[in-house]
C-alpha cells in the first residue's frame, strides 16, 4: 500500500503540479478558517439563530505555540532513539477500546435523556411511520415527502424501524447511532494505517475522535448522520482496499456502502463525488498498464452508477405504493435559499424553498425557472456590491465553518421532549449549565488544534 500511495502521484509529473495546486488552494482555505478560529467565534444561542462572538486569541495563541512546539519535536525525532513500535494488537485495542468508551457513553446518553426529535426529523419519522402503516399520503402534495423526495430513503429506513420496534422506532434509531458511533473509530484507524503506514498515527486517530464531543451528542439526532458516516467511512475503507487489491468484490462492497449512506442522508453525496475523483485519478495514473485495467474502470463506473441510487429509490417507493414520483422542491431552490438572507444566517433556512414550491402548485419546473431568476436576481446583486457579498459570504462561511459544536447543543435544546434534568449530568449539559460551557470551550480549542494541524499537513 506504501508503494501505491507514492505511485500515484510520483509516476505522472502533470499529476504532482496538480496535486501540488490542489494542497496549497487547500492550505489557503484552512489557514483563513484557522485565522478566523482564532479571532472569532460562531454559536448557536438563541434558537437557530447564529451569534458571530469575538474570541480569547490568547488562549489560542498559546495552543498555537504548542502546536508549533509539538510539530518541531516530531520534525527531530529521527535524530533521537526511536519509540517502541505499535503492534498491530495494540492499535486495534485501542481503536476498540474507543469503541467500547463510546457505545457505553453513547447508549447510556440515548436511555437516560431520552430526546424525542423535532423538525425535520419528526416529519421524517412520521413520513416513515405512515409508510409502515400503508399510508402513502406522505408522496402526495402537500405532504412531507412530496416536497423533499430526498428525505424518501431515511423515510423507508425510519418506516423498518417502526416495523420491528413500533411507537419506540426513534429510540431504535439513537441506539443504531450510539452503535454507529463506536463503529467510527475502528473505522478511522483503519483508514489512517492504510494512508500513513503508521500504527501510532492510526491509534491516536482513534482517541481524538473519541474525545471529539459534538458527534457524541449526535446520538440523539434521529436523521442518520451517524449512520451514514460509519457506511460512508466503510466505503472509503474499502475504496483504498480495491487500490491496494483489486477485487470485483470489494468494488461492489464499496458501491453498497455509500449508495446506503447517500439514502440516509444525500448530504454524503460529497463523499462519493470525492471518491469517484480519487478512482478516476487512480485509473489515469495506471492507465499503461493493462494488466487488470478493465478491474479498475469498472469501479469508477460502478461509483458514477452510484449517483443513481437516490433517483432509482424514489421510483421504487413510488412503484411499490402507486404514487407517482415527484420531483419535489428542486435542487435550484436550495441554491437560491443559500444566496438569501436568512433568519438563522446569511445563507441559511429561511423557507423560500418550500414556499416557492407552494407558490408555484407544487410544480417542480415552475418553482425550478422561479429560483433560476431568483438566482441570477442575487448573483446581479452581488457583482453590484462586492463588498455585499463578501460579508455575505464570509458570515454564511464562518457561522457553517467556525461553529465549534456543530449545532449539536441545538440538538438537545430543539428537543420538545427530554429527560435532561432528572440527572446531574443532563442539567450540566443544559443552557448555561457548567458542563456544557467546558465542552465548548474545550471544543473551541480543539477546532483551532484540528485546523493548524490540517493547515500543517498540507
């Protein structure tokens, strides 16, 4: 696997100016994000609405020279004796004991506070639990599914769980999170040994996921998330597997795994994007040697088949329940919403998609030529006030970029339901509890450590 990885980018000199332009684009944008970590700091204080606080450089700063300090004495460690090597053994031990930390913790989290989900994933559940029922009106205007088919598979996996576990299908779903949340870590190290040979790297990898606290709380978050990361980590596995051995196998495996992710949640769509980049760049690197070519085109044909999925699911459920396919609030929509002001954000919800769609009779092309004109309307805007768009921008950045706890307090405070308080440890984690405020500090820090570290490797 050492000898592939070189390969790839010593054996075609156009390839390493590219990969070359592509790391330092990539070390302009972590270094500003780093920068604005720094300065500033996002939060989530007041419903969805985002707050933009000055931060304590200082404390930062001094992370920064322990950072730098850290970096200086990897850099020379060659010149003093060599730590004892990690064995094999010890790096999945300790990939699993993070795994068994979180599945306890996490578990544990699910059964004691008890956060019945809200919005968008209660719409959802209900959408799957009226499928379950053999109620299709949720594909029918108005209903959920009908304005965003994207939800449709989530909707099929919600409608499963509430076939096995009934009323109880979104604490089904928290514990499938709180297992999928243990499985991250065994995944990770792997991808991290097969990357950077490194056992020690791989183990460390492992811990500083497990204390990184935001996913953590995703656990409660009844919108597979965390299940579709554990599958997309599962494909990415996989992908540098069929690099190293080729195997028909291990192609369709990989093309499983993501094609599940991507029903869960379409958001993982990106992985996908990036790993038929990688496939594709693997193919040409190799593309003189005949030997097996044929192996490696099929998984890139394979993976592009995988952007499919979400489109063949939607037919199937219509097939399956007699409702015609609907094409929804259109993706131009979501475009035109994210160059809007809004309440939360500039950038975020503010319910223009939805509403045009209602506006234009539940007609997908209407509502589609409505968000074109209403794009070219701020794209106008902007060329006009550059000064405009970038504030617009740069808040719309930093409030998705520079929050350092992914809105996953929003999680537990957006909840109508939950046991938060009966335990000293639920109050701690509620508004203005002392828990929650040495998370997010904590948490503020490590974003910065994680960014300069990023910044240091590319």
């Amino acid at each position: 696997m050492a000898e592939n990885n070189g390969t790839l980018a010593e054996s075609r000199p156009p390839m390493r100016g590219l990969v070359a332009v592509a790391s330092w684009l990539c070390c302009v944008v972590v270094c500003g994000l780093a920068l604005d970590s720094v300065l500033r700091t996002s939060a989530i204080l007041d419903g969805e609405v985002t707050s933009y606080l000055w931060d304590r450089p200082w404390w930062h700063a001094l992370l920064f020279v322990v950072v730098v300090a850290g970096m200086w004495a990897a850099k020379n460690r060659g010149q003093r004796p060599s730590a004892p090597a990690v064995t094999p053994w010890q790096m999945y031990a300790a990939a699993l004991l993070c795994a068994a930390i979180l599945f306890a913790l996490g578990l544990v989290f699910v059964l004691t506070a008890q956060v019945y989900p809200a919005a968008d994933q209660l719409f959802t559940l209900e959408a799957g639990r009226a499928l379950a029922s053999g109620d299709a009106s949720p594909l029918a205007a108005p209903g959920y599914l009908d304005l965003y088919p994207n939800q449709t598979g989530l909707a099929v996996y919600f409608a499963m769980l509430h076939g096995l576990f009934g009323a109880d299908d979104w604490l089904a779903a928290q514990i499938v999170n709180a297992v999928s949340l243990a499985v991250v870590p065994i995944l990770l190290a792997q991808i991290t040994f097969s990357v950077f040979r490194s056992r020690r790297t791989a183990a460390v990898c492992a811990v500083l996921f497990t204390i990184c606290t935001p996913l953590f709380f995703y656990t409660a978050f009844v919108y597979g998330t965390l299940t579709g990361l554990a599958l997309a980590l599962g494909a990415i596995l996989l992908l540098l597997r069929f690099f190293a051995e080729p195997q028909i196998g291990i192609a369709v495996a990989c093309a499983v795994c993501i094609a599940l992710a991507i029903l869960l949640r379409q958001n993982y769509l990106i992985f996908l994007v990036g790993m038929a980049l990688c496939a594709a760049y693997y193919l040409w690197t190799r593309r003189g040697d005949r030997t097996g070519f044929a192996l490696r085109a099929a998984l890139l044909v394979v993976l592009l088949a995988v952007f499919l999925v979400p489109f063949g699911a939607r037919q199937a459920v219509a097939d399956a329940t007699g409702m015609p396919a609907s094409g929804g609030v259109p993706a131009a929509a979501f475009t035109a919403m994210g160059m809007q002001e809004g309440y939360g954000a500039p950038g975020w919800w503010n319910d223009y998609n939805k509403a045009t769609y209602i506006r234009s009779g539940y007609d997908t092309d209407a509502t589609r030529a409505a968000a074109k004109a209403e794009i070219a309307d701020r794209a106008a805007a902007f060329r006009e006030n550059p000064g405009d768009a970038l504030r617009f921008y740069y808040l719309k950045s930093t409030s998705m970029w520079n929050n350092p706890t992914f809105q996953s307090f929003w999680i537990l405070d957006n909840a109508p339901d939950n046991r938060l308080s009966d335990t000293a440890a639920g109050r701690g984690l509620l508004p203005g509890g002392a828990l929650r405020a040495v998370l997010t500090g904590a948490q503020n820090l490590a974003q910065t450590f994680i960014l300069l570290c990023a910044a240091w490797f590319f």
